[in-house]
C-alpha cells in the first residue's frame, strides 16, 4: 500500500514538474539542458535519429497536409513518425504539445515536417538549427504549406525566414514564382500537389442544398474593436437580412465558416442564424467533407478554392474590400485574376446573388467556361500526393 502511494505520489510531481517547466522556461533553455542531458547519460546517439520524422501544423487542427502525411508515413516501416497535437496519444504516435515528451520527439527526430509554422514547435527550426547545429547536426526541414502560394507572401515563407531544406508547391506556376522571390534553389522547391488532397473524393449524392461561404481572415484587425468596427463584419453581419429571403424561396442553406484566426469572434454571428443561415468555426466540422458535399463554395481571397476547384466544385467570389486587403494583407503575386480565376466574381451581395442564380439555371454551361482553367493549373490529378511527396523526402536523406 505504501508503495502504491509513493508511485502515485511520483507521478503526480512528475506532472506538476513538467508543466511547470513547460510554462515558466524559455524553449531554448528546454532544449540546451536535454541535449547536455544526452550528453551526459551517454545517449548523444539518440539525437537527430535519421529514422525519426516529427510532424505538425496548428495546435488544434488535424485537417491539413502535414496530418495527411503523417497518416501516410506512419504506415511504413523505415521510419517512426511522431505527430505534435494538443491532446496526445501514445498508441498512436501523437505527442502532447504541453509536455516534455514534445522536446525530447523535437531533438531525437532528424527530418521536421510542417504546413505551418511557429505554432506549435517548441522553437521556430531555423533558430534551433543556428544554435544548436554545431552540437548535434543540422535538422531537416521540410515545409507542406497549407495553402497554395499565389500572392506575395515571401515575407513569411521565403527561405531567410522559414530556413527550409524543401518547399512544397503545386504546379509549375507556383514553383516559377517562389524560385523567383523566395529565395529556394531548384532542388529545394517540390512541385508534387497537397497529402491532404488525397483525402479528397467527390461525394456523388452531395448535398445541393447547401452553399459554402468559407472568407478569409484580414491581418489588419486584431482586436474585437477593431473587428467590430471593419467592413468585414458589417457585411457579415448583414448577410442574412440580404440573402434571407432568397435562400428560403430557393430552399438553400448558406453555412459561412469563420477562419481560426476569427474563431474569438463568432459570438457575434451567432444570433443571426436562421434555418436557412448558420454561422460556424473550422474546429467545429471536417473542412473537406463540407467542401465535397456542397453544392458550390463563396470566398473571397483564401485559397481555399483551390481545394473546392480541385473537387470540381463551383467556386463564387466576393470581393467586398479589394482595395483595403491588397493594401494591409497581401500584395497580388503572379496570378492573373482577368485569366486565372475558377468562377465569377462579385463586388456586391446583389451581383453575388444574381452569380448564385445563374449558376443554378445553367450549371454546365457556365462550369465548362472554368474547368480548363482548373486542368491547366492542376499538375497532377490523382491520389498519389503523399507518396511523392515521402520519396521526395527520402531521397533529401539519401
């Protein structure tokens, strides 16, 4: 009995140390006194394991494509994923985010796969690898992305900044313009589609009566006053009172999905939905299955449509604040918006409504004038992404 007692009194400190050490000291300092740890104990041999890959993307998703490769790898023998989340799973290789067991999976695994960063690793790789390389090797980098790359994002994910060994594109257009502004060498920038997508199937009884409206997030309102005040939200916030009446006449549901980073804000949707209107976060429901069972998708400048268009699903945009996010957001990259687009544009609920209309009157005809458009930017069409992408991968250690 005594024994029982010491043990669960052990485990309990063991807890309350980790999250303590988790919460009050600095990664980097984390990481320092484990790799002298390794050291120390004679287990140098058990950092940067060729045969250990750790993968991950935000804190709470396991929706996009490092998740799909990890589903991936974890299948083949020659490595050992590990896959960082916010609630862990030892069975199944997830490893919590809130524990020291994260560290020791970051330091032990010698490739590091991600479609986002600065999330959820303990330290951003580029610094890790500046400051520790010298002592235990240079670790490799592999960056997904979790979108396909069409403005001029090379502020956040050029190569000075992210430090990634591969960056993974979409097609030949893609991969033109981040060897251009990026900073990657030819070897270095994998035009081999998104894992996620070979997920993605097209559900032949899709529910026609369902619109998606997925919009992006605006990097210039950061606080709820600020969110309260925007365009954005006056809009939204209005969309049921405009479009009420013609979902109940076409017997249409519109389900608009906030993005992550307004999940905060959706209280203040919530009492605009209707039977025919409903206001809900990306936490709250599997992303593809929405896409692949609706019968067309709204957004405005997310690159979501790629996914919709990659599902042969109508696309309509809503540009209601052009102007304002090309000058606070995103600048245009090498997408030609006259040549490009996968559907119709609008300025206006009014136009949107009549697109919407159209649309439901002459789906072929006007479906038929994007598709080409679709085959021509789509390098590949078939379920076979993560595995290039893992050969891809493999031949870097080779």
């Amino acid at each position: 009995m005594l024994n029982l007692i010491k043990k669960y009194w052990l485990v309990w400190f063991l807890k309350k140390l980790n999250k303590y050490l988790i919460q009050k000291i600095p990664a980097v300092v984390i990481l320092g006194t484990l790799i002298l740890w390794y050291f120390l104990t004679g287990k140098r041999k058990k950092l940067n394991d060729e045969k250990k890959w750790a993968f991950w993307e935000r804190i709470d998703s396991k929706q996009d494509n490092a998740w799909a490769l990890f589903t991936y790898a974890k299948n083949k023998n020659e490595i050992q994923s590990y896959y960082f989340y916010a609630k862990g799973n030892v069975e199944e290789r997830i490893i919590t985010i809130g524990s020291l067991w994260r560290y020791k999976t970051f330091l032990e695994a010698w490739v590091f796969i991600s479609s986002h960063w600065g999330l959820t690793e303990p330290v951003q790789v580029k610094i890790f690898n500046k400051l520790f390389s010298r002592l235990i090797g240079k670790k490799k980098y592999i960056f997904l992305n979790h979108w396909v790359t069409k403005d001029d994002v090379s502020q956040f994910q050029s190569k000075k900044v992210l430090g990634a060994d591969a960056f993974v594109t979409t097609s030949d257009k893609e991969s033109k313009y981040v060897l251009k502004l990026f900073w990657y060498s030819e070897n270095q920038v994998r035009t081999t589609w998104f894992p996620r997508f070979d997920y993605f199937t097209h559900d032949s009884k899709s529910n026609k009566e369902t619109i998606l409206c997925i919009p992006t997030r605006r990097s210039y309102i950061n606080t709820e006053q600020e969110f309260l005040g925007s365009e954005f939200y006056k809009e939204y916030y209005t969309l049921w009172q405009l479009m009420n009446s013609f979902l109940v006449s076409k017997k249409i549901k519109l389900k608009v999905i906030l993005h992550f980073e307004f999940e905060k804000y959706l209280r203040h949707f919530t009492d605009q939905n209707t039977d025919y209107v409903e206001f809900t976060i990306m936490q709250d429901i599997d992303l593809k299955n929405e896409i692949a069972t609706s019968c067309c998708v709204i957004t405005d400048y997310s690159s979501i449509w790629f996914d919709v268009g990659y599902y042969w699903i109508p696309v309509l945009y809503y540009f209601m604040d052009y102007e304002n996010f090309r000058d606070n957001h995103y600048k245009e990259g090498y997408f030609n918006y006259e040549t490009m687009w996968f559907g119709p544009i609008s300025r206006n609920w009014d136009d949107l409504l009549k697109n919407i209309s159209a649309l439901q009157k002459n789906w072929r005809d006007r479906w038929n004038k994007y598709s080409t458009r679709i085959k021509n930017f789509f390098k590949y069409n078939d379920q076979d992404n993560s595995e290039r992408v893992f050969n891809k991968i493999i031949a870097l250690n080779d």
